[in-house]
C-alpha cells in the first residue's frame, strides 16, 4: 500500500470479496 495504484490491489487481495475483481472476472 505505497502508490495509489497497490493500495486498491493490496485491498482486493485482503478483502474476502473483492467487488471490482469479480465483476470483472464473473
């Protein structure tokens, strides 16, 4: 979580479902 740009992907990694990836991804 240092730039602006990990910090959401560091997030998405922790969180137990990340929104973003899976409305992507599904």
């Amino acid at each position: 979580m240092r730039t602006a740009a990990e910090a959401p992907q560091v997030n998405y990694m922790k969180a137990p479902r990340p929104p973003l990836l899976v409305g992507g991804l599904s």
